[in-house]
C-alpha cells in the first residue's frame, strides 16, 4: 500500500443508526486494525433539514458499546478536525470556486418550477429528464450567460446553485476493491448539484474534500452509493488529487432475501435492526443491547454477512476477525439476514461467560423481579451452572430458574397426569425420607432415595415425575436433586405437602 490506511465511517445524523451501518463501521475498523491503520468516525450533518436530536450522541455511544471505538473522531484526536462537516462549511466555498474556475463546473440558476416543468414536460414524451451534458447549455446557467452577468446576478442575490460538469463521450473504467473493474458512461451521468446558495454543500462536494483533507486512503460503503462512485472519481480527477480506493459492500436483505433490510421489517417480525434502542415520537424501536445481546455476538455475525475467511469457522473474537479480514473475500451478492441465527451466536458467547459473571448479570434480574435475592453468590453461580445450557440470553435464566426462588403457583396440566390416586400417599413416604436425610447434598439425597425405591419396590417414575412436578410445577429442570440441595430440606418439603394439597 502507497499511503498509510485511514478509513473512516461517515454515517448522517439522521436517525438511530441501521445495523447495515453497524457493519460498514465494523468493516472499516477491522481493515484498519489489520493494516496498522486509523480508523476515524467523521459526522456528515450538511443537510440541517434532516438532523435528529440525539443521533449523533447515539451512533458514537453504539460504537463504544460495540467494542469498535474510533481512534478519531469529535472531541477525541482531532488531527483533522473538526469531524463534524457542519462546522466545516467555510472551507467547502473555496473548493467549488476552484472547480469553476478551472471548468469543472458551473452556476445554475434554474428555479424548483423551471425544473419541474421540464421533467413533466419530458414525461408527457415518455422520456426522463437529466440535467446533463445535453440541456446544460439551453438552461439557465453561466455557460451561457458572460461571467459579468453571472457576477451581477449572485450580487443581486438570485437564488443558484453550483453543478458540476460532467465530461462528454467519456466511458470511465473504475477498480472496485469487492466488486473488481467497472465501467460508466459519461453521457449517462447527471451534473450534480455541489454547492447550494445558502452556503452549503451537498454531500457529493463535502465528502470528497473532507475525505481527502482527512488523507482517507481506502473508501469502504456501502453499495447503494456505488452510483456516486463515477461523479466521486471524476471530482477527484478535477481537483487533481490521488484518489483513495474504493469498496462497495453488499446489501444486508431482509430475512426472506429480497430487497433491503430495514427498520419496518425488525417491528414487524419481532427483532432489532439497532444497535441500541432508538426512541422517537412513534415509539422505540428495538435494540440489541437492550434484548441481551453481547456486543461480542453481534460483531460476530455482522462479520459474516458478506464475508467469510474461506473455512467453515464461525465464532471468531474481534482480535480473531482483525488478524483474518480481508477485503478481497467480501461477496457481491446480498448478505440474507437470520434472526435466529443471531440467537444462535448469542448462545454461544452466553455459554462462554464464567458462571460468575453470569451471576452477576443474573442476581439483578432476581432483584427487579423479586425486590431481593436470599440466594448467596455462590449458590447464584451454582444455579446458573444448572440451567444456562438452555439459554439464549440472560434475562431467559428466569423463566429456566424461577422455581428455585419462589414455590409453584400452577402445575402444569399436561404432566398433572402423573399424579393419580396413590401418589398422595407415595409423597408422604418422601418427606418422612427427607426429614431423614441429614447430609443434605444432591448426591447423598439422590442414593438414599433411589435405595429406598428400589427397597420398597418402588418405581422410579412413580415417584420421580410428581417429585419434580411437586417442587417446580413441570416437568422441567435441571437434575431433580440439584434442586432439592439448592431449594433445601424445609422448602422442598412445603411444596410437597402443597401439592398434596392442591392435586
């Protein structure tokens, strides 16, 4: 590589950020980790119509949650700031006057109802309307008014904007690092606006000044901007500087694979498309971090939608992902989005969290449900050991373990079959041999009981499924005489007596 890699991620205020965003951002910051580069987090507000409160704050407290922090951006190693474009929209005025004067682009002062009658001028014809090298010069511009009357007019104050001028008869042929070689037409592209009259520049302008004050040496987006690649090229080309290389990711499609990935399809079938969850006046949409999921897990499979490392591994940690990136294995095609396969990853990052830490997480479940814990740490941690084989995330080791908290409130109808006339009586024996049990440990429980069944010729399951049912309401659980250790002698025998009782 001729330069040092800079790559940046340049998302627009404009709401919560798309997890489509989340992983070009991801994309960047592993291509720059890999090659000992700079990944830097630029904010591009130059259209003020469409700012939203709170965004910007959202998409950079979605990266540090993430893990993927950048090494520059507002208010942090400012080597090129500021890195919000609006407070750099003095420096934009100076590049579009060079552009006009070395001819690269022109005045407009076409007016929103000039232009509106010629496009359906144009569609009563069945032709569509592009401002370009075809009609530049029959419309209301400086390359056919003289320099003093186009001086005269922006004096004046008539409202113009400024378009660049697009070469005639010229097939470009760009280099896509995903996407390999591919060619426009000049004579198909339109003269995009730059520069508007209230001193502003739309993003075409601003993005390439600022990606090549900002010395970005590779530019990875998104697909949907492969379109601009052709006007970005050129405009590099008017200027005369290097241009940085560009890759173009695949789309993110929504679960059943056809078109885009987008916020309606997650409210709608029941998953988040947000990093964190996004508030606004209709309502909050949904948020990884907020459902459970590790920011681990997310990163993995972001990862893998639309790039793989040539095997069949799919747990990688992010310094695995850094060490085996690779641009050049990135697809062409969509990347089909899998909510349950998310799950799936999230399951594997909750199974390799310490018991612990688990418990940890856990033990503020227990108090916001119950108002306590009369568990201790340690026997916290052993209960999550019991049953995390289970979950898909943390706040489901409740419903897999609220019966070591609190007594059956139901039975389970299905399994209340088991329960027949000579159960009571059959209970009864078990809480007499329970009370007889002094080392009190699922082991020594579980050989004292299972002896006096085989004793008293006693089929296990007779005795085994209403002890279970008893003490959990269900036929589920973990190992049945974990749960008597941990419940302990005097609980484990009120319930029994309850279901006595009760069925």
């Amino acid at each position: 590589m001729s330069r040092p890699v800079r790559v940046r991620f340049a998302p627009s205020p404009t709401g919560g950020l798309h997890i489509g965003g989340v992983r070009t951002a991801l994309f960047n910051y592993l291509f720059a980790k890999k090659n000992n580069g700079t990944f830097y987090l630029r904010v591009e507000d130059t259209d003020q119509t469409r700012f939203v409160e709170g965004a910007e704050q959202y998409i950079i407290e979605a990266l540090e949650w993430l893990g993927i922090s950048p090494d520059e951006t507002i208010g942090k190693n400012e080597k090129f700031g500021p890195y919000r474009q609006s407070e750099r929209k003095e420096i934009y005025a100076a590049y579009a006057d060079q552009l006009i004067k070395n001819g690269w682009a022109y005045y407009a002062f076409d007016t929103a109802e000039t232009l509106d009658a010629h496009r359906k001028e144009h569609e009563a014809k069945g032709k569509t309307f592009i401002y370009n090298w075809h009609n530049r010069e029959k419309l209301d511009t400086s390359l056919v008014i003289s320099e003093e009357k186009t001086a005269q007019r922006i004096a004046n104050g008539d409202a113009f904007v400024i378009r660049f001028k697009t070469p005639v008869n010229e097939i470009l042929e760009l280099k896509d690092i995903i996407r390999g070689d591919i060619k426009f037409d000049s004579n198909l592209l339109d003269d995009k606006v730059l520069f508007k009259s209230d001193g502003m520049p739309t993003y075409h302008l601003a993005n390439i000044v600022d990606d090549h004050l900002m010395e970005t040496s590779h530019v990875i987006r998104g697909e949907e901007w492969l379109p601009s690649m052709p006007l970005h090229s050129l405009l590099y080309r008017a200027f005369g500087w290097e241009a940085p290389e560009f890759a173009h990711l695949p789309l993110i499609l929504k679960p059943v694979g056809n078109g885009k990935l987008s916020k309606r399809d997650g409210d709608k079938l029941g998953f988040p498309v947000f990093p964190l969850a996004w508030k606004t006046a209709e309502g909050t949409s949904m948020g990884y971090r907020e459902q459970g999921f590790f920011p681990e897990a997310v990163l993995n499979f972001l990862a893998l939608l639309g790039w793989n490392d040539g095997t069949d591994k799919e747990l990688f940690s992010l310094e695995e992902l850094v060490e085996t990136f690779d641009l050049n294995r990135i697809h062409k095609s969509g990347a089909k989005f899998d909510p349950e396969k998310n799950k799936w990853f999230n399951h594997q990052y909750l199974q390799k969290q310490s018991d612990e830490s688990l418990a940890e997480m856990f033990e503020k479940n227990v108090v916001s449900k119950l108002g306590k814990c009369d568990f201790s740490f340690v026997e916290m941690t052993k209960i999550v050991s019991l049953v995390k084989e289970r979950a898909n995330f943390v706040n489901e080791l409740w419903d897999l373990s609220d019966y070591f908290f609190q007594e059956p409130t139901s039975y389970d109808e299905k399994a209340s079959k088991n329960w027949n006339s000579a159960t009571p009586e059959l209970m009864q024996k078990v809480i007499v041999e329970l009370n007889n049990i002094q080392d009190f440990t699922s082991q020594n429980i579980e050989t004292l009981l299972k002896k006096w069944m085989t004793t008293s010729e006693i089929g296990m399951g007779k005795v085994m499924q209403p002890l279970r049912l008893s003490l959990v309401g269900a036929l589920k659980g973990p190992h049945l005489f974990d749960i008597i250790e941990m419940i302990g002698k005097e609980e484990s025998i009120k319930r029994i007596e309850k279901a006595i009782d009760v069925l």
